[in-house]
C-alpha cells in the first residue's frame, strides 16, 4: 500500500505534470490515446483504468450493445443503468470487447466500479455469482495487472483471490443527492462504517483505499483530521471527481510504513 501512495482519482482528462507527484492515479481511459497513456506513465506513476460492470452510462460507445440484451432498471444519481449480468453475452462484451479498447492503450491496472450494483439490499442480488464470475475472468485474462475493486466489501470472500485491494468511498464524509449538498458523517456513522470496513479487509486478508468528499477547505481539514487516525491510504475530492491538484499535500496522504 505504501508503495501506491499518494493516490488519486480524477475523471476528468489529466496531464503528465498532474499525475507525477502521485505514485498511483484511477484515472478515465476513454479520454486518452495510447500515446497520451504513455506520456502519463513516463512519469513512474502507476495509471490504473476505469472499468464500470454493473452499471453503464448512455456516454459509453458499448451502451448500444449492452442495451439490445436489456437493462434492470436505472441508477437515477448517475444517469447510468444496470447491466444484466446474467446474460453471458452481456458478460462478453465487458471482458472480451471493453476491457481490451482499454488495455491496448497501455495500463498499469484496472479500478473496477458499480460492483455494489449487486448489493444485498438490492433487487439484483441475484446477479452476485454473475458479478464473480466477471471479476475472476478478468483476473485470469490480466493477472500481472493490479485490480481494485471498489466497494462491494460484501463479495470480497469471493473476489479476494482476484483483486489486490479494494476502495471505499464516503467513509468519513457524504454526499446528499437529493438536496445537493456535501456533509460530515456523525461519529457514530463513521465508527459503524469503520467496523464495517475492516471485518471484510480482515476478512480477505485485503487492504483498501478511501476516498473522501468535500467541497470547501473546512470540511477537507475535519476528513483529514478524522481519517490521519487510522492509517490507511486516502484522497479527497469532489463528488464527480474532476480535480487532481498537482501537490497532493493537501488531498491524499502518504503511507511510511511499508509493511500496510
């Protein structure tokens, strides 16, 4: 862990200057050619990719594709909808179509999202074994790479063996969708989230990263505050995302022991 911090997670388009400070950044692949990949990983920063399997937005060239099988139903926060995961030709198109157009233009990992889209409090629960078998064909197709899943602690006795870590987000703070608005999590929220976290990295014997959102330096200062506590590996954002300063000092921080 301590090899691949600071991190960072920026979804808008970022330059080599950006990235160079930070020994890892999840970063959109969409937006860049090979050639601008490989200007990014010049650098020595480890550049890890964005992948979404249970939910895809209208954005995404596969959308059309994915459309035809048929959706479950639709993410109204982020405008994307879930993918029918039962369908093996759904489950082609992501490992054998998608993560190609991703991989050829030159990787160090992949960051796998919206495996929550198959949480247990959800109608697609059903869709778990499915969501495995995914993630285990993309260890297998890319095992030198480092893959982190994020969220979806609940499959990590089943994903453990495929992933190297795993992200989580709004540990310390939240972001209200239906009003807009960023706020700081109670003491009793993060400490209830907090057991959470570490029974499943116990659990797995797998360590994980936390992104953390804000929207002005105070709130920033009080996650900060909170999260330099526990020892583990974190960044600070906005909740879409888009910012990665070029001095990480102030959003992400450093780990020095290398033994986490």
């Amino acid at each position: 862990m301590a090899d691949h911090t600071p991190f960072g997670v920026c979804y808008a388009k970022v330059t080599p200057e950006q990235v160079r400070n930070y020994e890892m950044v999840i970063i959109e692949p969409d937006f860049y050619s090979k050639e601008e990949m490989d200007a990014l990983r010049a650098t020595g920063t480890k550049i890890i990719a964005y992948v979404t399997l249970g939910e895809v937005d209208t954005n995404r060239w596969y959308y059309p594709r994915l459309a035809e099988i048929g959706f479950l139903g639709k993410n109204e926060n982020w405008n994307s909808f879930f993918v029918n995961l039962e369908s093996a030709e759904a489950r082609r198109v992501i490992l054998m179509d998608v993560l190609p157009a991703i991989t050829e233009k030159g990787v160090d990992g992949l960051f796998l999202d919206t495996v929550d889209a198959v949480a247990p409090t959800t109608e697609r629960a059903y869709l778990q074994p499915y969501m495995v078998q995914l993630i285990e064909g993309i260890r297998q197709r890319y095992p030198g790479f480092t893959i982190i899943q994020n969220a979806g602690a609940f499959l990590l006795e089943k994903t453990g063996d495929d992933v190297d870590a795993f992200l989580t987000e709004a540990l310390a703070s939240d972001y209200d969708f239906e009003h807009k608005r960023y706020r700081i999590r109670s003491a009793d929220e993060f400490n209830e989230r907090l057991k959470y976290l570490n029974h499943y990295s116990t659990q797995s014997d797998k360590p994980y990263f936390i992104v953390g959102f804000a929207d002005t330096e105070d709130k920033r200062k009080q996650i900060k505050t909170r999260l330099d506590t526990l020892g583990r590996p974190y960044f600070i954002s906005n909740i879409g995302l888009s910012e990665l300063p070029v001095q990480p000092d102030s959003v992400a921080n450093i780990l020095k022991d290398k033994s986490l």
